[in-house]
C-alpha cells in the first residue's frame, strides 16, 4: 500500500476566545483513502477539529497538514478546495435560493467556466441521487435531500477528503440508511465526526475517540467498539 | 411547516412572467421614482401608473386580493409616516386649532395625500414585481443591473432565512405557550422580550456559521462571479420601450398642473 498521508495533526490545542479548552494536544494521521470515525460525546471538541482542518480554526502553522501541506494563511484557498467540510445543520450549508446556486458557489468561487461550472453541479447532483432538483428550494426539501445536497456542494468543488460533522443528526431511520449507503459509494477519504456508534461501526474501519480534548484511543473499530466499559467512560454507551 | 411565499405566483407561465428579470425591474423600478417624485395635483399621472401596474397584474393572472392584501399589512406604516404632513406650513389654513396650536394647511394636505398615493403606488409596484418574477431571477436580474453583489446577497438572505426564522420564532412560540399558566400582561410582554433575545442570538450563532460554511467553499467578496445569462429577446425590448415611454410621459405631463404653469 503506497498511500500518502491525507491528513497530519500534531500537537494541536485550541481555546475559546472565552478561555474554554477544546483541544489540548490532539495527533492523528490520516492516510489517503480512509475513512475514520470520530467520536466523542457532546463538547469532546470533534466540530473543533473538524473546523482546524479547513482553516476556519487554525493553531499555530505546523500543526495540521493537508497532504504535506501546512494549513497557513497562504494556502487557505488550496486547503479549502481540498477539503470538503459539510455542516451539521444542511440549513447553515445550503444558503442560497436554489440548489444549483448553492451547488454552483465552491466551482464559482474557484473561478471556474460557467460551462465547467453546469457540468460540475449536474455530475455532484448525480452522485448524491438529486439529479433534476437544480431549480428547488432547499427551504421545501426534506431533511434527507437537504443532507444530500449539502454533501453535493463539496463534491462539486473535488474535494478529496470529506469531512463530515454529525451526518446523521435529524435523519429519519429510512434517510439514515439512505445517507449511509451514499457515504459508502461515494468514497474519498472521509472524516465523520459522530455519537452514533453503528453508523460508526458501518462506515468505518478506524475509530478516534475524542474526549475532554484529547485523543482517548485511536484503533480498529471492532477494538474500540467491544470495549464496552471503554465507551460507557467516555460517554458514549 | 409550510409558508406562503412572498413569490407565490411568481412561478406561473405567462406573458409577464416570461419577461425578461432586467426589463420589469427598469421599469417597475422607474414607476417607483416617478411616483414618488409626482406631485398629487397630476392625479391623472399617479392613475397612470397605477393602472400600468393593474395591467401587469391582469396580465399576469396574479389574484387582485393577493396584491390588495399585502398591501393592507403595509398600509398602516404609510398612514403613519404621512401623519405628521397635514401640518406643514404654506399656502391656506384649512383647519386650525388655537387649543392644540396645531394648523392644518393646503400645502400640508396634498403633501400627505402625495406621499399616501406615491407609497401606496410604489408598494403596489413591488408586490407586483416579486409576483410576476421568481426569487432567484429577480436577484439574477438585480445583479447583472450591477448592484453591488452585497446587497444582492443581503436580500437573498433574507429570502433564504425569514421562513427559518418565522419557524423557529413559531417553536419558541409553542414552547412559551406550553409552559405558560395565566399571568397578566406584563409577564406575557416580558416572555416576549426574552423570546426576541433569544431569536436574536440564534440567528447571530446561524450567521457565523453560515459565514464560516460561505468561507469553507471558497467565498471571496472582492471577486465577482462570471455569469452567463440570457440575453435581451425581442418582447423584452418591447416591454422596455413602451413601459419607459408611458412613465417618463405621464411624469413628464406634471407641467401640465394648473398652479405649475
């Protein structure tokens, strides 16, 4: 396996401006290709870490790396076009009167051909299943679709690495499943931030477990998921 | 929940609404600012106008009680601004009471009656253009007039997030309601005010994180977005021409007030 690594962290702490510590000194690796589960109970710091790692949040320079990349000011517009962060809340994601102009906003903003832009909004929309709801209104979709589309707009832009902030939260168990089995065709290397351990144990072979700001354990799913009183300590069973 | 949009004629299939977005904006736009600017002794031009707009709506199949009603929900603050007008000094005192020290003049009263028949024209106007133009045409017709792409922006915001609002001003609604036992007034005003804050605060946490997801694919202000339109079909042309024409004329005809001569 000669996979690069997609995503290095290292030694990352992060503050509130209200002096609150999210992130005290969180590493991780994630190779091209993976898909990990983050995990952790409310307030563990996993919206935190996922912010880091387009650049909303950053620490200071060295500690997380795009590709080898270091996500500084300069190569914000870089990181940013390779790293997909789809919003928990779909109504914070898709802010425009339409889909297609919400789909459209990533390739636009990278300056794209109005041509290059259509193809790239019609192809995203195939691979979430809403091809022909270009016209609609994210206000009059349902939670699934909106979900859908959400997770279209940083298609539309190539990202290469997706990183997910709690993808199932307000799913109904049909959109659930639905939303799992698109996460498993789309592929890419993926980052899903969650407490829904099953939804953990189905996509993911790697589970991070984030507590209290900090890495508890990083391991095969099978591990960390067995470990019953393991889990019940950190809040989540 | 469902709301009835602002635009909820807007997607129909007719003459008016096949128009192209620029040329109802120009011209609805242009009655606007001669409405505004006509005095009320040229009543036949404020007819006028009025009367270009019942056509569009006519036109349009737009129901007349839909326009009149949401005229009526802005009426109130027009009476209002136009309260204080009948008392503005110049030309004859028409009613005048030394007890209240208040004169009530001519010049004061057409002022009123202009404003309530410019604003009232105006409003109509507007109605009539979110009616007979979907949202997101308008804002695409409103950004190649070159309006400056934040307040394009700020209105499609508004467009996006006021039935998100009003759904969520509506849960805290029922949360207040089913946590609530008699209580006079104050107590009702006082939950009232906190259920402002508290939509005040949510939508300022929903606007940081919308900022952060506009940052995340990209969001430049200082670039402008390449766009590729329709363009000006012959119907528009016309639409143009003859609107411009019939308001610049009935503006024009103001010359002929008698008092103006």
């Amino acid at each position: 396996m000669d996979s690069r690594n997609a995503i290095e962290i290292s030694d990352l702490h992060y503050r509130f401006p209200d002096g609150t510590v999210a992130l005290q000194g969180v590493t991780l690796t994630v190779r091209e290709g993976e898909k990990v589960g983050l995990l952790g109970p409310n307030g563990a710091g996993k919206t935190t870490l996922l912010l880091h790692l387009n650049g909303l949040l950053r620490g200071p320079d060295s500690s997380v790396k795009v590709f080898g990349e270091a996500v500084s000011r300069r190569a914000i517009k870089s990181v940013r076009r390779r790293v997909g962060l789809v919003f928990q809340n779909p109504d914070d994601q898709l802010f425009c009167p339409t889909v297609y102009d919400d789909v459209a906003f990533g390739p636009q903003n990278m300056g794209l051909e109005p041509h290059e832009v259509h193809r790239r909004v019609n192809d995203a929309l195939r691979e979430v299943g809403m091809e022909g709801a270009d016209k609609r209104s994210a206000f009059h979709m349902s939670a699934g679709e909106k979900k859908r589309v959400a997770i279209a707009t940083v298609l539309a832009m190539d990202s290469v690495i997706l990183a997910l902030d709690e993808p199932a939260s307000n799913l109904d168990p049909r959109g659930r499943r639905e939303l799992i089995e698109l996460l498993k065709t789309i592929g890419r290397t993926q980052i899903i931030a969650t407490h829904d351990l099953d939804l953990a144990r189905q996509l993911c072979a790697r589970l991070v477990v984030l507590s209290g700001g900090k890495v508890a354990a990083d391991g095969a799913s099978e591990t960390i998921l067995s470990d019953h009183q393991f889990l019940h300590a950190h809040g989540l069973a | 929940m469902r709301h009835s949009f602002l635009d909820k004629y807007a997607y129909q299939d007719t003459p008016v609404h096949r128009l192209d977005g620029r040329a109802k904006v120009i011209v609805l736009g242009a009655t606007i600012l001669a409405a505004v600017t006509t005095p009320v002794q040229a009543w036949w031009a404020l007819a006028g106008y009025a009367l270009l707009i019942a056509c569009l709506i006519s036109l349009a199949r737009i129901p007349l009680l839909h326009v009149v009603t949401r005229w009526l929900v802005i009426l109130p603050f027009i009476l209002l601004a136009a309260l204080s007008a009948p008392f503005l000094e110049g030309g004859r005192t028409v009613w005048s009471s030394s007890m209240l020290g208040l004169n009530v003049s001519e010049h004061g009263l057409h002022v009123a009656a202009g404003a309530i028949a410019g604003s009232t024209v105006s409003v109509l106007a507007l109605i009539t253009l979110v009616s007979v133009t979907p949202m997101p045409s308008l804002l695409e017709a409103l950004r190649r007039l070159r309006v400056p792409a934040v307040f394009v922006m700020l209105l499609s915001f508004a467009y996006r997030y006021l039935f998100i609002l009003v759904d969520e001003a509506e849960r805290l609604e029922t949360a207040r309601e089913s946590r609530s036992f008699g209580g006079g007034r104050l107590t009702h005003m006082r939950a009232l005010g906190r259920m402002i804050a508290s939509l005040l605060v949510r939508s300022f946490g929903r606007a940081e994180r919308v900022y952060a997801a506009m940052l995340s694919r990209g969001y430049d202000a200082s670039r402008p977005i390449p766009e590729a339109g329709r363009r000006f079909e012959g119907h528009d042309v016309a639409f143009l021409s003859a609107g411009l024409v019939l308001v610049i004329g009935l503006r024009s005809s103001v010359i002929w007030i008698p008092a103006m001569r």
